[in-house]
C-alpha cells in the first residue's frame, strides 16, 4: 500500500499535529473542526471563494519561465507568481477562505498574528472588504523591521497591537493572540496565518492554499504537456506557502520536494530559526511539531533576518515530510538568502521577498540535468524588504552574479 503524507482523521501527519489546547478553546475549536470541511466544501462557498481569488486577488497567478536563471542553473525553471497577488504574497488566498468560514459560522470579530506582516496586511484586507473589526498581533521588533506594513494595516482599519514580550518577534505575537483568543471565544475568529496551531488549522490552511498547486498542474500541461514537475521548492518557517506549493503532490513520488528553512547566522550558532534541523519534538502553540527548546521544554528564541521565517517551530506537515525523508531541507544562512536576492533582481527584474530568497538560495545547493523542470515559488514580493536590502548591499559579490 502507497504511503501517505496527508492529515489522517485525528489531525496528525504521522506523529506530528493534533490539537493541545486550553479548556477554555475546547468547543471553539471542537465546533470549527466540525464545521470547516463541510463549509469550505460547499458549493456556494467555493463560488465565493473562487470568484474573489479570480476579481480580487488577481488569480490565477503566472508560472513564469525564468530563462537566464534556466541558465546559470542547468534546469529548466519556473516561477510560481506569489508576489504578484494584490497585497504582495500567499498570504491573502488563506485569509480570504477564512474570513469566510467565520461569516458563515456567525463570528464578528477577527484577530491575527503576523511576523514579516503579510499575513497581517491580508486579514486587515479581507476585515475592511467584509467590513469587520480586526486586531493584529505583531511583535514590537518585527513592528519596527516592517514599518510599511504595519501603516498599509492601519490604513485598512486594523488595530496593530506591538508585543514586548519575548524577542518580539512572530512567536510572542501568536502567544498574544491566543491569549486574546482565549479570553473572547465566543464571538472572535483566529485567523491563524500559517500552516501551524492546532488541528484543523494546519490542514484548512493547507488546503486554501492549495490554490497554488492546483494552478502548477493546469499551467505544467499548458506549458510542457504533462501536469507535474521534477522539482518543486519553496520556502518554509510556519509552512503555509510551501503547503500550498507541495499539497497536490504530496504523494506524487515522481515529484522531489525541496524546502528551504531560516539558517540565521547558522545552524550551529544560537542565532538561527532551522527547527527541524535542530529542533526536537515538543508541543507549541497547539500541536506537536519539532520545536527549537531547551532540554527541559523552554523555547529557545529563533532569529532569521526575515521576520515571516523568525519562527521556532515548523508545521506539523512539514515536520513529517522532512521526518520520512519525502522533503529534502536545507538550512539558508542570511548571506545566501540576500545573495539570491539580488541575483533574481539582476537576472530577471524580480525583487522578492526576503522569505521567498531561501527557496532562490536552494538552487546553487542543487545539481540539475537540462531537461529537468523546477518549479520554484516566490511567496512575496521585495517592497516590504528594501530596506533590509539596501543595508546589506554592500555585502553582496556581484561577480557571482
């Protein structure tokens, strides 16, 4: 029998997932859980949901062939074009799904968390479209770090609220959120941006993500004649556009998966975010995943130079995929994420997000043959990142490019 990477009915992918929760979010959760599938299964919501994906979102996005990068890597390459969704990235397909299920399931107010902010500029996106109230929770660095963003939310009407606890950065936003969550269960939706928390929220996010990967296959067959690549890579802290990316090839063995985590400064520093290279199994934020920790369970603070990766754990997915060995996981230090950086911007007019330039940074770690197709996504866009850009600049080896 064909082994299976997807969620199985209790909410885990093989020893990973699950819902550890407090007491007091047992019947929110519970009631979600039941409802979900049935809701965002329905006609009338994929109606809904589609026609916004294709007015308002701007879907399909392109799979763009990237000739001179097709070049320098001896493969054939296409780029999977997150960052040309309205708000910059992946992140609205998930919040648009949701804010949905939570107008259908009578809820009439909406929080989130958010790290590099994209996730944050999407809720506060989709409250101001559906004319609800919205809190953001973002840490007070990532405030700092992602100034634009936090005033595109304000100016949509969101409430940002800066965390100081912790290292402020995404893991004590969501701490926050569930707090709040915790103290307003009957009338709020959490709408969780990644593919991390308790079940279902892993495998919701998942699948309304898995617009991406449904759009890969019809684009493949345009394009090559078949509906399936040799390569699929992406980016992974929380896991949601890489979930997206992989979800219909899954059990496609024909399809290698290639994930790129936060190396920070490197693994084998303490400044780094590659959990499930250096993380052990522990519970966080509502299910079991592998999780940056001390030997008695403490969480050990992550760092990445890109606050949407600045995560110490990975979703439960993710964290069976690279397990099995079905994903193949690099650990992407800063340096090469910027470098890849402005390599796309110089060979191909493409400024990405600083998250997308992990998944960039795989391909000199690759040996390809011609013939093979990869097909790389770019999560988001570089406008939030510029000025993290400009301050490195110098330390970029422009000969390599």
């Amino acid at each position: 029998m064909m082994k299976s990477y997807k969620v199985n009915d209790d909410g885990f992918y093989g020893p990973y997932g699950g819902a550890y929760i407090p007491e007091i979010l047992y019947k929110t959760v519970e009631n979600l859980k039941a409802q979900y599938l049935s809701i965002i299964e329905s006609e009338e919501f994929l109606q809904e949901y589609y026609q916004l994906l294709r007015d308002y979102v701007g879907r399909p996005s392109p799979l763009y062939y990237a000739k001179r990068m097709s070049g320098k890597y001896g493969c054939q390459l296409y780029l999977k074009r997150e960052d040309l969704n309205h708000t910059g990235a992946h992140k609205i397909n998930n919040a648009i799904g949701q804010i949905l299920l939570a107008r259908k399931m009578g809820k009439t107010r909406i929080i989130a968390e958010t790290g590099a902010g994209q996730h944050g500029v999407a809720t506060a996106t989709v409250c101001a479209l559906m004319n609800m109230p919205c809190r953001v929770y973002m840490g007070a660095l990532d405030v700092e770090r992602q100034h634009v963003n936090v005033e595109r939310m304000r100016m949509l009407g969101a409430e940002v609220f800066p965390v100081q606890s912790g290292n402020k950065t995404l893991k004590d936003a969501t701490n926050e959120a569930i707090r709040d969550w915790c103290c307003h269960p009957a009338d709020t939706f959490y709408i969780i941006g990644s593919t991390v928390g308790p079940h279902p929220y892993p495998e919701m996010v998942a699948r309304l993500q898995s617009v991406i990967s449904q759009e890969i296959k019809f684009q493949l067959q345009e394009k090559i004649g078949r509906d399936y690549p040799d390569y699929l890579i992406a980016c992974v802290g929380g896991g949601s556009n890489a979930a997206g990316t992989i979800y219909h090839y899954l059990d496609d063995e024909r399809v290698k998966l290639v994930l790129g985590e936060a190396g920070g400064l490197g693994m084998d520093t303490e400044q780094t975010a590659a959990s499930l290279h250096v993380g052990s199994t522990g519970i966080l934020h509502g299910s079991r995943i592998k999780v940056m920790q001390t030997g008695d369970g403490q969480i050990i603070e992550p760092y990445s130079i890109s606050a949407g990766l600045d995560y110490p754990g990975t979703g439960p997915m993710h964290c069976n995929l690279y397990e099995t060995g079905r994903a193949k996981v690099f650990s992407i230090n800063d340096n090469e994420a910027l470098q890849s950086a402005f390599e796309l911007t110089r060979l191909e007019g493409i400024i990405p997000a600083l998250e997308s330039s992990h998944a960039l940074a795989i391909l000199p770690k690759m040996k390809f043959k011609k013939e093979d197709v990869v097909v790389l996504t770019i999560s988001g866009r570089g406008d939030k990142d510029l000025s993290t850009y400009l301050s490195h600049k110098n330390e970029i080896d422009y000969d390599a490019i």
